[in-house]
C-alpha cells in the first residue's frame, strides 16, 4: 500500500504531518511520540530575529475549538538554528520551516538563510502577517502583495514552497491562483480564524491581546469548502487543515481535494493524533480496497 504524497520536491513517507505553532520544533514532542512515523515535522513560525510574543493569557478553550494569541513569539533565524536545527537534522523525516515577516524583504531573507542552511524540506510561507510598509495589509488578503511576497522567496530559495492561506477573504480562488503563478509549489489550507471570547464575571476579554485565531474542531466544516474552492482553481498539491481529530476527518479533507494533512489543536491533548490518523487511514483504504492513498484526494462526488 503506497501511503506516499509528494508536495512539489518534497516527498513525505505519508500525507500527515503537523499544524505550525502547534509542535513547538518538534523536541518538545519527541517524548510523546515517534516524529520519524509522522510525513513531515512542521516548526513554528520563524522570522529574521527573535520575537517575544503577546502578553499573557494567551489561549482559552471555547466551545469546540481554542482561542489563541501567541503573537508569533520565536527565536529568529540566528536562535533557531542554533538551539533547534541540531535535533531537527538528526530526524528521518523532512522538516518544514513557517517563515514569516513584516516586509516583502525580510520574507525573502529569510527564505534566502535557510536556503544556504542546507537539508530542509521546504519552506512554509506564513502570509497571515502585516506588511508594514503597506500601512498593516495583510500579504494574504491581498493578491498583489501575495504574489509579490511568494515570488520573492521563489527568487531566494530553490526549497519547495508551501503557502499558508488566510482564511479571511471573500473568495479563497483567486489568491490560492496567485499563489501559484507568483511560483508556490503548493498551499496550505487554512490559517485560523479572527475570533474573540469574554469573561462574563470580570467583564474582560479571555485573552490579554482582545482577540486571537479560532482553531479546533468547530472551523472544520468551514476549512474543508475552502480546500475544495482551492483544489478547484489550482493544480499544485494542497495541504488540509482545520479542526483533524482522527482520519475519518483527514479523509473529509483528502476528499475535497488535499493531497496532504496537517493535525493541529489535537496536538494539545491528544500528542499521538497524527500518529492514529495515518493508521486510520491505511485502516479505511485496506477496508476499501484501495492501494494508493492519492485515490482519495479529490474523490468527492459532486452532483452537476
């Protein structure tokens, strides 16, 4: 049975992996489970230097799902490959990198650093950011800056790139296309949520930054239209996610058009959830009596 998917060069052993800012580098996991079983190991967002992040409270449960404001925090470039890339090198599985900046420049260095890093598995483009010198438009709501961003890093790096949609326009279509011909070797699909919780009794926001993203199992419905809007208007692999607990949710995903999947929020009370998605899955296509997990993506039987 063929569980292999390929995104661009980049090719994973099987098609699930995990949500960036979910896994912290990947060490901070290793103790819960076997990485080398997962397809990929996705780290958490780097920028060129280091970033505090937002004050606390930073998360807070809400119904079906998490609010979070982490606030990118992060080591930058310099602190990640010296505290993290060491263990991350010693892994069978390839490591995607989240980068993210606040210019169309600084995208670009960083995609350029770990090009001459050397052993990375692709780069994973975080446009959920604001572009300061654009007066805070965000690179992923805005198809010009999209395109410019992602070319940009195409001009940096020969790595894979992978482009993590914002969730937060009218129609995803047109920015999944300019994605794609600005030179990304695939998407990943969705990014969470604006979304904001009150405590009742104190008569203050739940987070300390007011608002935060929405993830969990209640932005899957929503998460799964936006992979099959994208997988309808381009031809580069997919990466679905959104809310995954268990492969039947993985499966809805590869349905509606992701050649790969992401597990996320799960990571945070259940560590083995990739690891029981990728045997669910191998599980259904045996009871399916298929042979190829690439059968699956875009199987979904549409009328008309």
């Amino acid at each position: 049975m063929n569980l292999s998917v390929q995104l661009g060069k980049l090719t994973m052993q099987n098609p699930v992996t995990v949500a960036s800012g979910t896994f912290g580098y990947g060490a901070e996991y290793a103790r819960l489970l076997d990485l080398n079983l997962l397809g990929a190991v996705v780290v958490k967002g780097i920028r060129l230097h280091a970033v505090p992040g937002n004050p606390t409270p930073r998360t807070a449960e809400v119904t079906s799902g998490l609010l979070n404001a982490i606030g990118l925090q992060g080591p930058g470039v310099d602190g990640f490959i010296k505290k993290y890339w060491p263990f991350l090198q010693g892994l069978k599985v390839p490591t995607i990198i989240n980068i993210w900046g606040t210019t169309v420049e600084e995208y670009a260095e960083v995609a350029r650093r770990f090009d001459a890093l050397g052993g990375v598995g692709a780069l994973e483009l975080n446009v959920s950011c604001p572009n300061i010198k654009e007066g805070g438009a965000q690179f992923g709501t805005d198809a010009k800056l999209l395109s410019q961003v992602v070319a940009a890093c195409r001009q940096a790096t020969t790595l894979p790139l992978i482009t993590k949609m914002s969730p937060n326009v009218p129609s995803i279509a047109p920015l999944a296309k300019a994605a794609e011909e600005a030179g990304s070797d695939a998407l990943a699909i969705t990014n969470s949520f604006p979304a904001m919780a009150i405590d009742i009794e104190t008569r203050r926001p739940k987070l300390a930054n007011v608002t935060g993203g929405l993830t969990g199992p209640c932005i899957k419905p929503i998460a799964i239209k936006l992979v099959w809007e994208a997988a309808k208007a381009v031809k580069i692999p997919i990466i679905g996610m959104g809310g995954i607990q268990n492969a039947a949710d993985a499966i809805e995903f590869m349905m509606a058009g992701a050649t790969a999947v992401a597990v996320g929020t799960a990571n945070f009370y259940e560590p083995q959830t990739a690891l029981q998605v990728i045997a669910g899955i191998r599980e259904f296509l045996e009871r399916r009596g298929l042979s190829d997990v690439r059968e699956l993506v875009g199987s979904v039987q549409v009328a008309g």
